[in-house]
C-alpha cells in the first residue's frame, strides 16, 4: 500500500464514479480500477460496490476511507513542513483567528499579506483561543491571531494592534446618544456575554470585576458571536462590551444598535500573532506585523 493507493480510494469515494476519480487523478480509470482491485484482494475486505446506479462506499471501505484522508493530510504536512523549510513562500501560510476577529479583519489582513508577500498561499481557520492552541500544536496552523498575551512554554506572543472596547446598544437605550461614558457608567448588571469558549467573555468579566455582572439579564439568553448580540441588544435586551473592529460592519447589519466609546485605555485588548519558536516563516510574520504597524486597522492603534 502507497499514498498514490490512498489517493485512489479517496477520489473515488468522492466522486462515487471511477472516471471522474481517474480524471481527477490524472490516470487512466483502467488503471485506477486495476489499482484499487489490487488494494482490496490485498485487504481483504471490498472497498466500494459496483452497482448499475453507480459506485457505493462500503461499511468497511468508508472507515478505510477516513483513514486514508488522515494519512493523507499527514503527507501533505510533511511536504509543506520541507517546503517551509526550503522556500517559506513555497507552502501556504496557515492562520487561526478567533471568533471575535475573524470577520472583521479578515479582508484588511488578507491585503497585509499581500503587500508583504503577494505570491504567497493563505488559509485561514477560525476557532475559539483553546482550539487555536491546540492546532498550533498539531501543527495544523502556523500562527494565531488571538488576543493577548498568551505565555505558553515553546511559543512566543507578538503584539501588532491594540483593539478599543466600546459599549454597545439599542438605538432607544439610555445611553444611545452619548457619545463616550467613563468605565464606572458602564450598566454592569445589563451586560450580555458571549458563550465560554470565547476569551471575549473571560475579559469582559475581568475588566467589570462585579460579582453582579450580567444579573438582570434573562438566564437562558446565549449569543455565540457578535452579530447575534447585536440583533439581541436592538430589540431593547441590555448592553455589551464588543471590540471597536467590530463596528462598522455590525451597523451595517444592525443600523438599530449604537456604539458608546469608553474613555479608559484598560478597556481594550492587545491584538497578535502567536507563533511556536523557531517558526521557520519568522522573518515573514516579522514582516507582516511591522506593516499591521504601520498601516493598523481603523479603529485600532499600532503596538511595538
């Protein structure tokens, strides 16, 4: 058995055809058909059945199947692993970013890349800040974009923008037309969090400090992202802390929500790139934070 056999027994469970799995392939479906015979007398179990109305996975070809996109994905890092090593622009850059960054940042970070490296792949995957870690890890990713900072043994937080929290509300809430408040005007009890698995939540209570965080607000209500709490914040529902990324894009959607700026400089977060030491595409996430820096978002200020 090789990884050309696994390709073989992949494309075909996609395609459910032994043609357009040839195609893909780039054999002949003789030889492709040949091939993955071979590979079921060698196992001894039947991978797909051959039935008039097409190509089925079997039970036991579909648990093969799995295995075989593992093993695949495995390979596919070990050549990127070489590539980052012989040419880091050869292999795609892969980036996680959290749920609360991701969908505002993404076109300006997308443009950051490019002007640094414009030949240069990029995948982007969102996750909560534990799966981020987790996949750095695994080396599923190279870097985060997570907020910080982070101090985890063999891995090293690079700030790049510091990212302003604002109160967020309904266009008929008390607060809807000032235009800052100091921390201690914040209505603590009307606070609406997100769920755990965003550090959004973790900061939002560390900043507030009050055990009476979030009491007036309904028990059952749960928002797992920030589009959601401002539809909840518009018809009337309490207030949030929500970074100032967020904001033109969440009125756009939301034209029935306000933003209040909060005039204290601790109620923010340091936005950056976590990366494991010894990165070998250093020097081109150097030269992406230095232009973040010097061409930060709107709304946000450069770090050094």
């Amino acid at each position: 058995m090789n990884i050309r056999d696994l390709e073989y027994v992949a494309a075909v469970d996609r395609y459910r055809n032994f043609g357009r799995a040839a195609d893909s392939c780039h054999v002949s479906q003789p030889a492709l058909s040949a091939q993955v015979k071979k590979l079921e007398e060698r196992l001894g179990v039947e991978l797909f059945a051959r039935t008039n109305s097409g190509v089925k996975t079997t039970e036991a070809g579909s648990r093969i199947v799995l295995t075989a996109k593992d093993v695949l994905r495995s390979a596919q890092r070990i050549s990127d692993t070489a590539a980052e090593y012989r040419d880091p622009l050869a292999a795609p850059l892969r980036i996680g970013l959290i749920p609360t960054l991701a969908p505002f940042v993404l076109p300006y970070l997308k443009s950051s890349i490019g002007d640094v490296a414009d030949e240069l792949v990029t995948i982007f995957r969102e996750q909560p800040t534990q799966q981020v870690l987790a996949e750095l890890d695994s080396r599923m990713i190279d870097v985060g974009l997570v907020s910080g900072p982070i101090e985890v043994g063999g891995y090293k937080f690079t700030p790049v923008i510091r990212e302003p929290f604002g109160l967020i509300v309904s266009k008929h809430h008390r607060l809807a037309n000032a235009k800052a408040i100091s921390a201690d005007d914040i209505p603590i009890e009307e606070l609406l969090l997100v769920t755990e698995e965003h550090c959004l939540r973790a900061e939002t209570v560390a900043l507030c400090r009050d055990k009476n965080i979030g009491i007036d607000m309904p028990d059952q209500l749960q928002a797992m992202n920030l589009l959601t709490v401002s539809h909840y914040l518009a018809e009337g529902v309490g207030c949030s802390l929500v970074p100032m990324l967020a904001r033109r894009i969440l009125q756009c959607a939301n034209p029935d929500i306000r933003f209040v700026e909060i005039d204290d400089e601790n109620y923010g977060r340091d936005i950056g790139f976590l990366s494991r030491e010894g990165c070998p595409r250093e020097h081109i996430l150097m030269a992406l934070c230095e232009q973040i820096r010097s061409a930060p978002p709107e709304g946000a200020g450069s770090l050094h």
